[in-house]
C-alpha cells in the first residue's frame, strides 16, 4: 500500500511491517497505540522504524492512518490498553 509519511511516499505491506517490528522492545505508550502482532506500540516508535525518520519530522497521525489501512488495530491516547 502506497502512502505518504512526512511528506514521502512509502510502499507498505502489513507482513514488512511486523518483521520490522519483530524483536522491538515496545516504549511506554503515552500517546496513540497500534496492536502488531501480540505487541502494542505507540505509533511514533512504529513510524521510526518503518521510515528511518527522525520523530519530529512526522505526526502521529500519518502513521495511525496508514496502520489502519494496513488492517491494524490502532487505539487513541485516551484508550491505549496496559502492556503487561
């Protein structure tokens, strides 16, 4: 699935994305969440991974957005579920 993160375009597949994120230690989900695989990540450590950028160059939004249109479950700041 082709979608633009901080102004490039990426060329996503669910599959690449939880072999990215595979043996990733979740960080403490303070903001908006994404379920990948049994893991739940805050979607700006997710969108590090998967586009090599810097944090501060795109928005939580952009990344929740194409999570979604991947098929994963993402959750809003409010509702982030407890990693235990």
């Amino acid at each position: 699935m082709r979608c633009v993160i901080a102004g490039y375009p990426f060329d996503l597949i669910a599959s690449e994305v939880q072999q990215a994120m595979s043996g990733i230690k979740p960080e403490l989900i303070v903001g908006e969440s994404v379920r990948i695989g049994r893991r739940t990540y805050p979607v700006k450590q997710v969108g590090a991974v998967i586009t090599r950028q810097d944090r501060r160059d795109f928005t939580a939004a952009e990344v929740t957005r194409a999570m979604r249109r991947l098929g994963f479950t993402c959750h809003p700041a409010a509702a982030a579920p407890a990693e235990g």
